[in-house]
C-alpha cells in the first residue's frame, strides 16, 4: 500500500511520493506522469537551465516554444510562464525532498 506524501503543490500542479516504493507522480497542466527519482532530478536540471537560459521566450510569455524532456518519450512543450511555474514547483519539491531526508536520518 503506498504512502504519499506531497512534496509541492500549486494551482498549476503538484508532485507527489510514495515514501514507501520511491514512486514520484508529477502533475502539471495536462500532463501526469510517473517518473524515477533520477528522472526527477533530470527534469529540475533542465528546467532550471531553461529558466536560466531562455530569458529571451519571456518576451513572448504565452507561446509555447519551450521543450522539456520528461523521460525518453515524453517532452513537455512549455510557454515560459508554464516552464516558470514547473520550475517553482520542481523547487518546491526539491525543498520538500531534503527536509524528508533530515527527518529520515533523525
Ligand atoms: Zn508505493
């Protein structure tokens, strides 16, 4: 039986874990997808690469020109207040993530 726990959640989207089996399902617009730890970590790293490098999409917010790989499949395509607002909740998730881990070591 899982055991969620949520590691960030806003009105675009959430992400959550099960404690017990390492399952991460990422919900964001109309995409959800399970995805690996790694997988997550891969996603933070491209999407804060395309925030930091892709100032120039910000001109045209709504536009949706941005892609994002979510595992070998799955690119999400992204404006850029879409990517600001998945890179805010990767954030939040990343936070989340290291404070489970202090607790787990006590
Ligand atoms: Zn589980």
């Amino acid at each position: 039986m899982c055991d969620t726990q949520t590691l960030a959640a806003s009105a675009e989207g959430y992400i959550i874990r099960c404690s017990d089996c390492g399952r991460i399902q990422l919900c964001f617009g109309i995409a959800a997808v399970a995805l690996k730890s790694d997988q997550l970590k891969r996603l933070q790293t491209h999407t804060s690469e395309a925030v930091l490098y892709g100032a120039a999409y910000s001109e045209a917010p709504g536009h949706r020109c941005i892609s994002v790989p979510l595992n070998q499949l799955m690119i999400l395509c992204l404006s850029w207040q879409e990517l600001v607002a998945l890179d805010e909740l990767l954030c939040q998730a990343g936070a989340m993530m290291e404070v489970y881990e202090m607790l787990a070591k006590g």
